[in-house]
C-alpha cells in the first residue's frame, strides 16, 4: 500500500477557486483530495530519482467559504493521520470583500529544540485556536533549506552514506541528499499541518544550492573547476523545481509547461529533469524562476535575484536581458492594482552603509581603481557578501526606475512593497525623491524580515546597527567618492527597526489601506524549554496616510 511521505502542502490558491496541494508518495500511486464540500481532483505520482510526487489539482472551490479535505493514495486516506491531534486541514478562499493577509519572512534552518522557530510558533498558535486570524498566504523568500550547513542530524546521515573526509564533505552533494534536507525541514509536525492549510508562495535564496551562490564570475569559474559543483548545481536546480517551484505555478501553466508534461509522460522523469537544469545553470536566460500572481486588486510579482544573474564584469546585472524585461512587463497599468508586492530574497533598499559598500566594492572590481584594487574589490566581495541590489547598479536603477514609474501618476497602487529577506535582521525602510522631482503618489516602502528560524550574532547585530547610523551613512558617502560612485537620485531612511531574532512579518491590505505588523518568537517563562510563541513587536498602518513620499514616525518599540 502507498503512504505519504511528505505532505500535503497547499501551494496555489487562487480567489477564483482553483488550488494545487503538492505530496510526495512512497511509491507509485494515484493520489487524489477529497473535499468536504464535494471538490476533488486526482494525479498519478510521477519519478524523479527513486522519488514519488504528485500536484493534485482542484477547481470550483467557492469564494469566501473553508471546507475540510483528505489525501488518499490509490483510494486509501492518508491525510489527516488517524491519530492527528491538529483540526482538520481547511483550504480557506477568501472572498472578494475580504482583508488578504500576507506572512512573509526567510532563512529557516532545520528544526533545532533548542532554538525558537517563528513559523513553528505561528503554526502552534493557529492549531490551538482554529478560528484565530491567520495569513492567507505565507511567502518564503529564500533558503527554505541550507544545503551548506546541514543539522547533527543530517550530519550524521551523511555520514553513513559516504566518506565526509571527501569534498563537498559535511554538505548536501546530490539529489537524495536535497531530498533529506526537505524532509527535515517539512516533517515538522506543526509546520506539516501549517503548510497543508495556508498556501504558500515560494523562491530561492543562496542557501538553498551554497553560501554567496552566483556572486561574482570569478567565484563562479571556482566553483566550476571543482569536481562536485556540478552535481550540487543540478541537483539544487532540480529538487527546487520538484518541491517548490512547480507549486508556485497555477494548475493552467502546470497545463502548458513542457518539462511538467514530459516529467509525467515518462515512468522515470530523472534525466528529463537533469536535461532542464543543465542548461539552466550554463544561461539564465532558457529559464524562468520568476513568476505573478494576482489576488484581487493585489500583484504579487516574485523576482528571481539568484539564477538570473549576468556575472560578467562590465556587463553585470541582477537580471538579464530578458528577465528584466519580463520584469516590466508585468508593472500593472494605472487603474489595474491597488497593492503591488515584489518579492525578491534580497534587499532592494539596504543600510546606507553597506549599500555605499556594495557599490564602492563593485566600482572596484569594474576596474575604477585600477587592477591592484579589483583584485581587492574580489576578495572583500566574497568575504562580506557584498551582492545585493546595490552590488548591481545598472538593476538597482531599472528596479527603482519601474518602481517609481508605475507608483506616480492618476491610478497607481495606493502601496508598493518590496519583500526580501536574506540580512538576518527586519526593517522598514521608506525612500524619498527631493522636491525638483516627481513625487510617488503610491507609498512606497521596503519590508525586510528575517531570519525566521537561525541566529544573529552580536556583532553582526552591531554591524547593522552601525550601518543606519549617521557615522554609518558618512562612511559610505565617502566609500561612493573614492570608487567615484554616482549615488542615486533618491535617498531612504529606517523608518522601523532595526529588530532582531526569529522573526515575521504580515501585510494585510484591504481596499487601498494596507498595515503592517512584526511578530518575534519567544519563550514562554524563564526556561529553555518553555514553549515557543509570537509576541506582536509592531503594529501599525502603512497607508493611508501621511503625503506622498512622506516617512514615518520612526517605530519605538525595539
């Protein structure tokens, strides 16, 4: 008989009805979802090496209604465990009046007991109280698993399946090893049922295939002449595209995708699949991670900021030619949104101080300088991580430019959002144009949240703190004179934060009013091994309110 091994996940969830619930098998079965209300759908599991899955989808859910479902495998009920002490998973479609909640946050390592787990804590609150307020969409912006720095856990695992002692050692190396570290990280009985009723939108970070992942074409040559990088390149691509990317897809572009019909055309789809990543880590451009969804009057636009990259010096890009036109295109038109949100693991907008820094850096390795400070410029690159946005100013200028652009003018959305995560630190930041320039109509802010589950040093904490510090922005304004930077025509200020710890963050928009709100988990009582829960740190409107282009009241609470 076929069990579950992982799963279910609810991935797309659309305000018209349709889903997608992802699930791995253990072997070869048909799984269907059997809902309370009488919707179902069915899918034969397809292979990816050794491995069972199947996207089940649905259609004709009815807006504004929940109704409980079951997973069976070839007609036997699997899902909810007979023993489940959680409620009933619910599929929830919000309905057309409704507030839309949005959780986001990023970097969650493997469970660890000793440790507080944010999503784990919302997980916990949520089951103990069904009927309590709850995201209508979790966004995971990045290494949802650590491929380089894997629990004891999985240590030991690997240790019994080969020599550590032998490169990439103590690392994940191929496919079945990617497939442990999902499994870890899903198996987490309050995160399992979470993940099985609240939809989910997901895109990579570094971590996910190794630390600094495409951050120069000189860490990329490195890597390639190394005999296991290939291996773990393919195989990060592929267990990506098989536990996340397919479930940010709609059941109709799950229709149309090739590689989706020729995966399930075949009794084993494992070389299809490593025929796809091949060359999609040569050239970003015979591929696309980014995706849009639309949830009433609200865009979400998910921007892949990792394998998109031109690397070349003089020529490099976060996006290439193709994505950032890609990028444009889906810009709503005015009228068309009330709330834009762009995801991108990375921080558009960064502490003064570490944005002068990337750029300085990245003047340096352009050559700016001269080769003595390129080779320099190479080095503090790869040992800061000095590869955001602003380590890439032609993107960071066509980024800010679309968002500009399309926050100006009669009909633009009342907020544009960007969504990152990556800095093991939250902040809201709010960008200002001066008075010679056209004004945003539309709030413009960046929401910065994470880790959700991983520690933050205290230096490292102090570091950021320096960094929006005025020293801090003088530092970095003379970082941008000696690279001979032109600095952009806008500047931004911290206007909440900075907060540490385990962490998330929720939007919740509803007509053209949109609120933030910061929870950070913790421990209840004094002892180690209390219990984890969320404590509200902010909370607080975004808009309307204020003028265009006005900041806000820097938060007080820390």
């Amino acid at each position: 008989m076929a069990g579950l091994r992982l799963g279910p996940l609810l991935r797309y969830l659309d305000p018209h009805g349709a889903a997608t619930l992802w699930i791995e098998a253990d072997r070869p079965c048909t799984a269907r979802v059997r809902c309370a209300d009488g919707t179902e759908g069915e899918a034969g599991t397809f292979q990816i090496a050794g491995h069972h899955y199947a996207l089940v989808a649905l259609d004709g859910l009815t807006p504004g209604t929940a109704t409980a479902y079951e997973v069976l495998l070839d007609g036997r009920p699997v899902w909810p465990p007979p023993d489940s002490r959680f409620p009933p998973s619910t599929i929830r479609v919000p309905g057309a009046d409704a507030p839309l909640r949005v959780t986001f946050g990023s970097c969650r390592r493997a469970p660890d007991p000793t440790a507080t787990d944010a999503l784990d804590a919302l997980a916990t609150g949520i089951a103990a109280d069904p009927a309590a307020e709850r995201p209508d969409l979790l966004l995971l912006l990045g290494d949802q698993v650590y491929a380089d720095n894997v629990s004891p856990d999985t240590r030991r695992w690997l240790a019994a399946r080969r020599d550590l002692r032998d490169a990439p050692g103590a690392e994940v190396a191929d496919y079945e090893e990617y497939t442990r570290l999902y499994y870890e990280t899903w198996l987490d009985p309050e995160v399992r049922w979470f993940l099985s009723t609240v939809p989910s939108c997901h895109v990579f970070d570094d971590h996910d295939v190794i630390d600094d992942w495409n951050t120069s074409a000189a860490w990329l040559e490195e890597m390639r002449g190394t005999p296991w990088w290939q291996e773990r390149v393919l195989s990060g691509l592929m267990s990506y595209w098989v536990h996340q990317h397919l479930g940010n897809l709609s059941p109709a572009e799950l229709a149309d995708d090739p590689l989706y019909t020729a995966v399930r055309a075949t009794p084993d789809g494992t070389e299809a699949l490593r025929a796809f990543a091949a060359p999609a880590d040569r050239d970003p451009a015979t591929v696309r991670w980014s995706y849009r969804r639309d949830f009433g009057r609200t865009r979400l636009v998910m921007v892949d900021s990792r394998a998109a990259r031109v690397l070349e010096e003089g020529r490099r890009a976060m996006l290439d030619e193709g994505e950032a036109r890609w990028l444009g295109e889906q810009m709503p038109a005015p009228g068309e949104c009330d709330h834009l949100l762009i995801g991108t693991s990375l921080p558009w907008l960064l502490p003064p101080l570490v944005h002068d820094a990337e750029q300085w850096d990245a003047a340096l390795c352009a050559g700016s300088r001269g080769p003595r400070w390129a080779r320099i410029g190479e080095r503090l690159r790869r040992r800061a991580d000095l590869e955001h946005w602003a380590a890439f100013p032609a993107s960071f200028e066509l980024l800010t430019e679309l968002i500009a652009r399309t926050g100006s003018g009669p009909g633009a959305p009342a907020t544009i959002s960007v969504l990152s995560g990556d800095v093991h630190h939250a902040y809201v930041a709010q960008p200002f144009w001066p008075n010679s320039a056209p004004q945003p109509t539309a709030r413009v802010c960046q929401f910065t949240c994470s880790p959700v589950h991983n520690s933050v040093p205290a230096p490292v904490q102090a570091g950021f703190r320096f960094g929006w510090s005025r020293i801090g922005r003088r530092i970095g304004h003379a970082l941008a004179r000696h690279a001979r930077v032109v600095r952009p025509v806008f500047d931004w200020r911290r206007t909440g934060g900075p907060w540490f710890g385990n962490q998330l963050m929720t939007l919740t928009l509803h007509g053209r009013s949109a609120r933030l709100r910061l929870d950070r988990a913790r421990r209840a009582g004094r002892l180690r091994s209390g219990p984890v829960q969320l404590e509200t740190v902010m909370d607080r409107p975004i808009a309307p309110d204020g003028t265009p282009g006005s900041i806000h009241p820097a938060e007080t609470r820390h």
